[in-house]
C-alpha cells in the first residue's frame, strides 16, 4: 500500500509531533525531570544543611576551648601582678625602686594618703582617678580588681591592694596596663578570623580587637552574667558571627569582677570549606538535568512509536476500515498490547457486521406490530448474524397453546414458506427447561414434529432453538441449523438477544392487539364500550340520514344492582353483568350482528356504558314501534332469575328509548335523553320502559334546578326542624315527637320533604343534612328537659345512605356528648330494608349504634322486606305500624288481623309499639282495645314548629282539674 511506504518516516514526524506538541509527552519530559531532580536537590541540601551543622559544631567548641586557654592567660597574669603587688607592699611606699619593678604590667603605681592618692611610679593618668570612695572595701592582705568606664572608648583597668600590718597609707592602686592582659601577640597567636574580647557586666567590652569587640545584646548579656559559659551569635560588619565564652576561676586572695572571656569568628570563615561545594553542586545539577532530558525524550520517542502506530489503527477504526493492521515490534507490552488491539479490530469488524444486520432486524421489528412481518424480518436477516444452515420461527397462536404457525427459510435457495404446526405439551416443557437455549443433537432429545423440516440426510449438524419467552409468557420457538466449525458461542449470544428482541416485539404485537381491544371494548362483558358505540351509533345516524329510516336508542339501567355488590359481593355482581349482556345479546332478533365490525344493516349493537349501564341500538328501522317490541323482549329476556353461586337472584331492569329524527340529531342528544327516559321508567316503579317525551327533558331540568338549590340550601342554612307529637293514649300527652325537616324556600316558601328527600338520598347531601336534623333535635330535647317540659323522646329517621357512611356510630357519639342529651332520649328510626344485611357492614353499624344506648325502632313495619328474623337479630326497642294499615283498621279486616298481630307480636317481645296516621277517635279506640298506647298522626297533632311544639309540651305540664282519662270517664259512665 502506499500509505505504508511512508509509515517510518511518518511515524518519525508523527512521534517528533507528539513530544514537542502534545501534552503528554511534555507532562512525560516533566514528569521525568521532577523524578530525577527532585532526590537529587534534596540530597545536595541535606548534604550541605549537615556539613554546615557539623562545621558550626566543631566552630564553637574550637572556641570554647581556646576562650577557656585564653582565661586561664589572662586571669593568671593578673595574679602574677598581685602577686609582685604584694610582694613590695611592705617596702612602700619609701622604696621607688620598688614601685618601678611594677611598671612592666602597670601604667602606674599610686598610695592612699590623708584620702589622696599619691603618686609613687609611672606617668600619671590624665583621666580621673577614681575617688577613695569609689575604691572597694578590703581586709587586710587582700587586693581586687576594678574596671572603670569613663568615655566611650575609655576604660581604665586597676588592681587594688590593702597592705598588713601597717597603719596610715595602708591602700596601694595600680593602673593595670592593657597590654600586659593581653597583646597584639596574643591576638596573632589565636586562629586565623578569631578574635578575643573581654566582657565586664558593668563596664561592657574591656578588651577587643581593632576589628572591634563581640556585639552583646540586653538578652546575651543577661546570659553572661548568669552562665559561667556559652556561645551565642551576631550579625555585624562581617556578617553573621559564632561566638564562645568562659569566665576565669581562680583560688587565690584576689578578687576578681565576673569577667568573660570572648571568642569569636565569622560564619563565613567557618564555612569556608564548604565554599566548593556551594560551587560545583549548581553544575552537577545541571549536568544531571540534561542526562534526564537528553534520556527521557529518547525514551519518550521509543514509547511513542508504538502509540503513534496504535493511534493511527484507532483512527482507521473509527472510520470502520478494520482491515488494517497495528505493526509494533517494540518487544516489550506495547507489542502484546498492538497484538491485542488486532484481535479487537478482527472482533470489531465482525461484531459490526452483525450489528448491521440487528439493526437491519430491529428496524423491521420495532416498525412492525404484525406477527408475520416480524417472523419474515427474522428468517431472512439472522443468517447474516450467526452462519446456519438453516432457520425457522414458530409462534403460538395463544397463549401457552398448541396451535402455531412457522415462517422458516434456507440457505440453499429455497424459498421462505409460511406452513401451520403444532406445538405439544412436552415441547413447551422442555423450551421452559432450557429459557436461554436447548440444543437437539444426535436424536437427544428428539427433534419435535415442529422441526422436522430440519431433517438432512447423513447430516449430523445440531439444531439449536431458542425460546421465545417475555413476561413468563411463551410466544414461540427461534431454531437454527448451525454450520460445523463455523457457528460460535458468540453467534449465539447474538441470536439470543435478538430472540429477546423478537419476544418483545411479539409481546408488544399483542399488546397493541389487546390495547385495540380495551379501546373499543369492555374487558368484563367484551361488548363495545362507550367510545364504540359513539361510532357505531354515528354510523348509523349517517345511513339513516340517507335513507330516511329511523335509528332507536335504547338505555337500560339495572335496578337496585348496588345491592347485589353489596350483599353478594362484586366478584358475584360481575358475574351478573356477564350474564346480563349474554341475554341482551340473546334477546335482539335473529338477524342482528350484536357487537362485530362489518354488521350488516338492520342490526342491534349491543353496548355496556359502564357499571349496570347498557344501550342498543336499533339502525335501519322502518318502523319506530319497532324498538317498543325491542325493549319489551329485553326486559322479559331479564325475569328469569340468575344463579349466582350457590343463590338465585331476581334482576329487572328500567328501559329508556329515544328515536332519531324525532327525539335527536346527534349521539350525545340521543344518549341524554334515552337516559332521562329510562330515570321516568324508574320512577314509574322499574321493570319497566319509557319512551321519551319532551316534558321528560323540562322534568330532568326541574331535578336539576333542584339539586342546586338544595346544595346552596344546606350551606345557607335554609332547613328548619318541625315536630309531630307521639302521644300516650290514656294520659293525652305527648312523650315524644318524630323529628321533620322542612325547606324553607326563599322563593315558594315552605317545601315539604316529600320533594327533596328522595334527591338528597341520591346526590348524598342527606348525609350533612341528617347531621345538621340530628344536632338541631338533641340540643332542642335538652334544652327542653333544662326548661323543665319534662323528657321528651325525639325519634328521626335515619337513611340507608347515612347507616352506610363510615362516621355515623362517632358522629352519634359526638352529637349525644356535645348536647348533652341522655342517650336513652333518643330513638333512631330505621327501615326494613336497612335490615337485610344482619352480618355485613350495616349489622355491624346497627349494633355499635345500640351500645351507644340510643333506641332504635323499625318506622313502617309490614311494608318492606318482612322478615321476623331481624327482629331476633337486631337489638329492636320498638315497632312502628305503617298508615298503610292504621288506614283500614275500623273498615277493613285483614287491616285489622294484621295490626292486632303486630301489637301481639310486640307485646310477646316486650317491644314498644306505636300506631302511625292515627286520625280519628274510632281508630285510637281499636288500638288501645288491642294494647296499643302509643299514637302518632292528625288526631292528637299535626307537624307543627318548635314554638308550637313547645307551648304544647308547657299546657301539658300545667296542672288539670281533672286526671281522669278520657277512657276513665266512658268507664265510669257504663259502670252507673
């Protein structure tokens, strides 16, 4: 190639690029210098840092040594003095010969006399000596020595002496010579740069060199004074200086000051055999920097070589030429790592292959939602990925089932060919076995009928298949015929993880079906839904417009449906609905097409709106009376009762019908008003239909009109509580009253509950209605039994709608500890049908609400649901005969058999009773015949207001002039 031609000389210029241009290759060269250099500095430091240390070391013990030699010099040449001194003592001061014999280590030689000092020897001094005062007190015999600073640079030194036995001039003073303590000589005896000073506390530096003397600071001389030795350090005209003293000891008679003795020498001169070493390391260093660069880039260029080539078949890479080869042989890793990134590229080159081909797959997988499309994308792009002979997929029909279809295809020319095949029951255990994949060799296990177009003569090839597995749900079968030497494991890895992709996709194939599906139809019934039959019903509407027919919507709604969730269960009511829609499909005439795409014309499409909400719809229809034969099949197709379980039900329904053209032009329309048509069928008792009317529509408006109302209502504080007596037939008075509500209307005034109760029942508000009723009574009793009207027993109604409501029990509760009110007071009306469910949530509510201690009474007993069982199973305190028999009582016999049973029947149960619509004195007089003593109704009092109510209860507290009842007194009149 001619690109390798040029390889040397651009991987020359290429690695040269590399040093001098990039950023590794510096941060290389640098990382390199550091290595080297940085030990090597540190050693030359710590090197010089301890030569240094030692040289200063040995400096200042050299000069202690020499101040301790220079101290004992001094220090005996001044006894040597005072031993002269004392000598001639006794012969002065008559003989001046003797004071001259002095005159080689003294300037001077003086005599007290008469407090003057007399000269005996030697020039005298032009400084002032000092006063006899100022001379230190001596004993005989013993001398000291004085030094006395008069100027600057003047310092006198003197040697003092008292003389024994002698009486007069007793004291004798020399001036001590400087020169004679210590000289130029002795200054050129010490070592080179070292110089001697003589330190005295009080007169500073006596003795120093032309040079000048040792610098002492306020603390050094505070070290002086308190140590008889030690070194200290300046810095003066010669740079830093080491200096050493120590203080003279002698044994003799001569005292002496606290003199030290000085030696001292400059830093420099100290470490002046390092002076070399400062020179020639800066040059070392250089010379070893270099050696580190002149190697590293060596080595550098060595190392980039390989990279530079490495580079290069990376870059070939990324431009997907992995053909090309990376030549390294640099025998070391960067040649195992070239041989390295060969098999990668090799590895590469086919893995992209194969990734072409998946992508070429998943492409026409994840476009695709048709299990045939599919199937086809897979038997013709695997080959590309793993070398076979042969390939198939086979895909279940449903779920785990038998039936199937395969697509398969070959590599010889044949062509790809769709056939039906069976799948067995041990075929799908073993691919459950085997989930990753499970390989059919040598007839173990056998292959299955499935694969036997996998059958070759004389081949021994093995099949491999892969289970199509997602969700735990079985879809299918992926197998291959692998070709000998050929197919690897790596192949398969590849096949395996497109046969997850194919699971998915099959998987999301049927999910969209199912989706299709719950779109447009009801999972429970699996009728069209509400979005379906919109479409459908508009179709319709469409055709009927064009051919000028009629189309009939009927609404049917079940009745009383909640109570079969309720009391059976809502696994049971489902199963009601299925069985519903099954005869509503029944039920449509033979021709219809119930719930399919492509119905014919003149069909009844069933549909379920939701809940026990059905419609059909009636297309192509000639004649509107049609759909009344319709409704009138649906609802006897309705009367057979229903086994659900272990029980029968009984189950109508109410029908609502509108027509189009006449009742509607649209869906919505006609929905609306089927839907007001089948409330009016519920209203005229159910199980029955209606056609819609237009005054059908004003009535549903009016309800309407009237829900809002009453919701504003309740929050305005509209309601107001009225009364109606329950009187004691012998006495006359009340003991108790029911508690009514009535509507105080802003605009139609007083609004009796026959007219919105049963709306609030529905729309819930009679649940805070019943509440405010409840709270309204109990405060009213107490205040009633506070005002002294005596106890009065309130009995309200309670709905079935509140007795369901989970806070009934605490609301009670709390109402009876706010007022205050004796639970005993209050007596909670319920009705028969409230007592259908003696073990389920209503059972338990009664219960709770009777070990509050309130009273509870059955209001309109023998109408409802009669069943003497409940009477056994609720704690029951009172019966409450309906008006419907009190009515008839006096004309009418089986009125008056049933109630006299009743009043026998809570007399045998120790029951209260109490007659309702009592209205004239013939009916008061049977009851209490039969022992019924307590009435309600217009004879002894309309529902009246809490002022009326209330006067009542103070007349009957007022004494009578009489308390002979009205029964006493026809009594006594029979009797005479």
């Amino acid at each position: 190639m001619p690109e390798a031609s040029k390889a040397p000389g651009g991987l020359s210029s290429l690695a040269t690029r590399l040093y001098l241009g990039s950023r590794f290759g510096h941060r290389l060269l640098l990382l390199f210098a550091i290595c080297a250099m940085v030990p090597a500095c540190a050693v030359a430091w710590l090197s010089y840092r301890s030569a240094s240390r030692q040289l200063t070391s040995q400096s200042l013990e050299r000069l202690a040594s020499i101040s301790a030699s220079a101290s004992k010099t001094l220090f005996g040449r001044l006894e040597f003095l005072e031993a002269d001194l004392r000598k001639a003592a006794p012969r002065l001061p008559g003989c001046g010969d003797c004071a001259d014999g002095l005159l080689y280590a003294a300037d001077e030689v003086r005599v007290l006399s008469k407090e003057t000092l007399r000269l005996l020897a030697g020039e005298p001094d032009q400084v002032a000596l000092p006063a006899p005062a100022d001379l230190p007190p001596l004993a005989a015999g013993a001398s000291a020595v004085l030094a006395r600073r008069t100027g600057a640079d003047t310092v006198r030194l003197y040697l003092v002496h008292r003389r024994e036995g002698v009486t007069g001039e007793t004291l004798l003073l020399a001036r001590i010579n400087p020169g004679y303590l210590w000289s130029t000589a002795d200054d050129e005896a010490l070592p080179a740069s070292v110089t001697l000073s003589l330190w005295d506390p009080a007169a500073g530096i006596l003795i120093a060199p032309p040079s000048g003397g040792a610098q002492v600071g306020p603390a050094t001389a505070q070290a002086l004074r308190r140590d008889g030795g030690g070194d200290f350090e300046w810095r003066g005209d010669r740079g830093e200086v080491l200096a050493s003293w120590k203080s003279p000891t002698t044994q003799s008679s001569l005292a002496l000051p606290p003199w030290r003795v000085i030696l001292s020498q400059p830093r420099a001169d100290v470490l002046a055999p390092m002076a070399s070493f400062q020179r020639n390391v800066p040059l070392l260093l250089a010379v070893s920097l270099l050696v580190v660069v002149v190697l590293g880039v060596t080595q550098i260029r060595r190392s980039l070589l390989p990279l530079a080539e490495l580079q290069r078949g990376t870059r070939r890479i990324a431009e997907r030429d992995f053909a090309h080869r990376v030549q390294v042989h640099s025998g070391d890793e960067l040649e195992e790592l070239a041989g390295s990134f060969n098999l990668m590229s090799t590895r590469l080159a086919r893995q992209f292959s194969a990734l072409k081909a998946a992508a070429e797959i998943d492409r026409a997988v994840l476009s695709s939602v048709d299990a045939g499309a599919i199937a086809h994308a897979v038997v013709d792009r695997v080959p590309l990925i793993c070398p076979c002979d042969g390939i198939s997929i086979t895909l279940l029909a449903e779920r785990d089932g038998a039936d199937a279809t395969t697509w398969r295809s070959g590599t010889d020319g044949t062509e790809p060919r769709e056939e039906p095949a069976q799948v067995g029951a041990e075929d799908l255990r073993l691919a459950r076995q085997h989930p990753d994949r499970l390989v059919y060799r040598d007839g173990l296990p056998p292959l299955p009928p499935f694969l036997a177009h996998f059958k070759r003569n004389g081949s021994g090839s093995a099949v491999d298949t892969f289970p199509l597995r997602y969700g735990g749900e079985m879809l299918g079968v992926l197998a291959l015929r692998r070709k000998e030497g050929e197919t690897t494991e790596d192949d398969f890895v590849q096949v395996r993880r497109i046969a997850d992709q194919v699971a998915v996709a099959l998987s999301n194939a049927r999910m969209v079906d199912q989706v299709r599906f719950l779109a447009f139809y009801d999972s429970l019934t699996r009728l069209p839904n509400r979005v379906l039959y919109k479409e459908r019903l508009a179709q319709a509407l469409v055709r009927a417009g064009r051919t000028n027919r009629f189309v009939a919507v009927c609404f049917i709604d079940l009745d009383h449906f909640s109570r079969i969730n309720d009391t059976l269960g809502h696994d049971l009511g489902d199963e009601l609905l299925r069985e519903v829609s099954s005869r509503l499909v029944a039920a449509s005439r033979t021709s219809d097409s119930v719930s399919r795409f492509g119905a014919e014309h003149g069909t009844a499409e069933v549909s379920r709106l939701g809940g026990d909400e059905f419609t059909v719809v009636l297309s192509d229809l000639n004649d509107p009376q049609e759909s009344v034969r319709v409704a009138r099949r649906l609802l006897d197709t309705l009367r057979k009762p229903v086994r659900l379980g272990t029980q029968e039900v009984f189950v109508t329904a109410s029908v609502g019908v509108a027509i189009y053209p006449f009742d509607g032009n649209d869906t919505e329309e006609l929905l609306k008003c089927a839907d007001v048509a089948m409330y009016h069928a519920k209203e005229q008792g159910r199980n029955t239909y209606q056609m819609y009317s237009a005054s059908m529509n004003a009535e549903a408006m009016a309800r309407l009109q009237l829900e809002l109302q009453l919701r504003k209502a309740v929050e305005a504080g509209e309601f107001t509580i009225w009364y109606q007596p329950i009187v004691d037939l012998d006495t006359r008075k009340p003991v108790g009253a029911e508690a009514l509500v009535r509507w105080s209307h802003p605009e139609r005034g007083l609004v009796s509950p026959g007219e919105f109760i049963a709306l609030c029942e529905e729309c819930g508000l009679i649940v805070p209605l019943g509440e405010w009723i409840l709270r309204g009574v109990c405060s009213q009793a107490r205040a009633w039994e506070a005002a002294g009207l005596g106890t009065v027993r309130m009995s309200v109604n309670l709905s079935a709608r509140q007795l369901r409501h989970d806070g009934i029990v605490d609301s009670v509760r709390s109402i009876l500890q706010e007022t205050g009110l004796r639970p005993r007071s209050l007596v909670l009306e319920l009705t028969e049908s409230m007592l259908m469910e003696p073990k389920g949530v209503t059972g338990r509510t009664i219960r709770e609400l009777a070990d509050l201690g309130v009273s509870l009474a059955i209001d309109d007993f023998g109408t409802g649901y009669s069943s003497l069982s409940y009477l056994k199973n609720f704690p029951v305190t009172a019966l409450k005969i309906d008006r419907s028999f009190i009515a008839g009582i006096t004309t009418d016999p089986d009125d008056s058999a049933i109630t006299t049973a009743i009043i026998a029947l809570a007399a045998a149960m120790e029951l209260d009773v109490v007659a309702e619509g009592v209205e004239t004195e013939a009916q008061a007089q049977f009851l209490q015949d039969k022992g019924c003593h307590k009435i309600q109704g217009y004879l002894v009092g309309r529902p009246m207001s809490r002022e009326e109510f209330e006067e009542g209860l103070r007349k009957a507290s007022r004494p009578q002039p009489s308390a002979v009842s009205h029964q006493s007194r026809k009594r006594l009149k029979a009797e005479g």
